[in-house]
C-alpha cells in the first residue's frame, strides 16, 4: 500500500504538504474560528453570575465544537480546503482518488480531527511520525494533505 501510494504521488507530480504549512493553516482556521464564536457569543456572558457564566460557557462550547465541525466539514468536501488551507496552498485529498474526500470522508475527518484536539492534540503529533504527515483524523478518513502551490 505504502510503495502503491508512493508511486501515485510521484506520477502525479503531487507533493505532501509541509508540517510547517499545515501548522500555519490551523493557526489561521483556529483565529477564523474564534472570531466567528465570539461574535456570535460574546454577549452572552454580560452581566451573568457565576452559575449564568458556566451555563455560558457550556453553550460556548457547544455551539463552538458545531461550527468547527461543519466548518472542516463543507469546506473539505466542497473545496478539499478550509480557508486557512487555502491562504497557504495546501488541499486535503482521498487517497484512493486524489480528489476532494466525499461527505462521510470529510466529516468522520473533521470529527475525528476535534477529537485529536481534545485529547491534547495527539493526533496531531502523530503526523510527525507518520511516513505520509497523516495525523489520527486522516487515517481514519483515508486523506491526506498535499502542497497546490508547486
């Protein structure tokens, strides 16, 4: 599988994006993301006591792990990248096609990928490891993620 893989990319003239690259796009996704959470609930914790501010707080949370998940979602299955992708030239890929991942594929990745994150970030620093940079989200996904700007 991995020499298969190996030849693909090489005969395609693709290349696997950098660790620095995909650090740079989450960077920029997460600062997207936060702004869009506190726009939408920032008001909420005017004012509040104590139990109003954790009752705040869980909705935060809540509306905050909904809109990063359909955000990685829609953007991976419509563009093969979330903006912050896109602004440093990286794409994500089915392995098996080298196209953008279909519906389930992007969202079992952008699940599985919030869930890397809150288990502090070992699926993340997996892809250090992994001989294709693919974190615990793209395993499971069957992805990858490849440099465009070549």
């Amino acid at each position: 599988m991995q020499n298969d893989l190996e030849y693909r990319l090489f005969k395609e003239e693709l290349q696997l994006a950098t660790i620095s690259k995909r650090a740079l796009a989450f960077t920029i996704d997460k600062i997207l993301l936060a702004l869009i959470v506190l726009a939408a609930m920032g008001g909420r914790f005017d004012g509040k006591d104590f139990e109003g501010i954790i009752v705040a707080m869980n909705q935060a949370l809540l509306f905050t792990t909904l809109v990063e998940i359909t955000y990685q979602s829609v953007f991976t299955k419509l563009y093969g990248a979330t903006i912050g992708k896109m602004l440093v030239k990286i794409r994500v890929v089915d392995v098996a096609m080298l196209d953008n991942p279909n519906w389930p594929a992007s969202f079992l990745r952008a699940s599985v990928r919030f869930l890397g994150e809150a288990l502090f970030y070992l699926g993340f620093v997996w892809a250090l490891f992994d001989p294709f940079r693919q974190g615990w989200h793209d395993k499971f996904a069957k992805t990858m993620v490849i440099d465009v700007a070549a």
